[in-house]
C-alpha cells in the first residue's frame, strides 16, 4: 500500500524488497535508498540493474552464484553495490511452522558459517560488490527470543572472525519473523524481545556497527 509506505518513509524507516515492483513502490513512497535491502533469489538481471542505479543500501546474497551475477551486472555498469551473505546459523524455535522455519542446517536457504567463512575469503576483496554484512532470518513466527539469541551469538561469532581476518563487516541484518498470534492473541511484545536481543548487539553497535531488522 503506497500510502503506507510513504508513511513509513516519512517516520525515517528503511525497506525490505523482493521484486522490482517493490522497489518501485519504494522509490515512489520517498524511502531513502541507501536504507533498502534487496532480498530473495529471485532477482532478474533487469531488476537488479534497477537496484543498481538507485543506489540501494544491500543486495541479501543466498550463495556464490548470485553474488557472482550482481558483481558482474555491476562491473558491467560501472557502479559499486555492498552485499549481505545470508548465513544460516543452524537455529530454529520448536514452535515455528516446519514449512516456515528456514534457519535449520537441513533448509534451503543461506550457507552455513564454515562455508561463510570460505565466501569472504574469496569474494572480499570485489571491487564492484563489496561483502560487508551478516544476514539472518530464521523463520516465521517465532514465539521467544531464544531463537534469535543463538542466532546473533553465532553470527557475532562469526564477524569476529571475519574481521580479525581483515574484512570490514559494517552491519547485521537480524531479519524479522517475530509473532503475531491472530487466534490466541498471545502474541510476545516487542519489548519481549528486546530484553534479550538489545543487550548482545550493543558493543556491535558501539563499535560503529548497523543493526537492521
């Protein structure tokens, strides 16, 4: 809903994109570019031309093959983009959907920490698509924070080591996913949440790192 959108937009919040149309209705609703993350596997190369030339702030990157791709896109542009590797940290809530949980090791989406590991080893240094966060997202819904909490901490883990072997890893998508119980209206406020995720993100943050969520 564009009107929506440009309400959002105006508070200052940023966009989480899946498709050229959503990025058009993005730019349409005056959200600030550089506060957009493009995700999903499904991106064309005449949509992430889109994307390219306006300026948004992440490309969510599921594996080597797509990472190739946009760098090639953008080397053929003559533009520079940032990307997210989305990890799966092998972390899921006992009460989520089995067909809505994705941050299992046995789902399809995201690459595990080890072979994370092997990603900015080789793909670091791009010139044209530069590696330099952390993507998570678990499932829908998620009932507790625990889920998340196992996440972050492996993920924080993870961009310890990524920069004590030189990458600058500048931000942590911690993804979305929280509850809306519509039956029970049992639904976990989002200071539920914070309790136990603000705590574990905030020398990240001090340190200059972006949180998204």
């Amino acid at each position: 809903n564009i009107h929506i959108l440009k309400l959002l937009a105006h508070l200052g919040s940023g966009m989480d994109v899946v498709s050229g149309g959503e990025l058009y209705r993005a730019r349409e609703a005056g959200a600030d570019m550089s506060k957009v993350v493009y995700a999903g596997v499904g991106k064309t190369d005449s949509e992430i031309r889109q994307a390219l030339d306006a300026k948004i702030g992440y490309f969510n990157i599921e594996s080597e093959a797509e990472f190739e791709n946009i760098a090639s896109i953008a080397k053929q542009m003559g533009v520079t983009a940032k990307a997210a590797l989305r990890v799966n940290p092998d972390v899921s809530d006992p009460k989520t959907h089995v067909k809505t949980t994705t941050g299992k090791k046995e789902t399809k989406f995201g690459v595990d920490i080890e072979r994370a590991k092997h990603f900015f080893e080789r793909y670091g240094r791009d010139k044209y698509l530069k590696p330099c966060a952390i993507h998570l997202h678990i499932g829908s819904p998620i009932y507790s924070a625990d889920p998340y909490v196992k996440a972050i901490e492996k993920a924080l883990v993870l961009i310890e080591d990524l920069r004590a072997s030189g990458c600058e890893i500048e931000a942590l998508d911690i993804g979305g996913g929280f509850a809306a119980d519509y039956e029970s209206a049992q639904s976990p406020l989002a200071s539920d949440y914070a309790k136990q995720i603000v705590p574990l993100l905030r020398d990240f943050h001090k340190q200059g790192g972006k949180v998204i969520l």
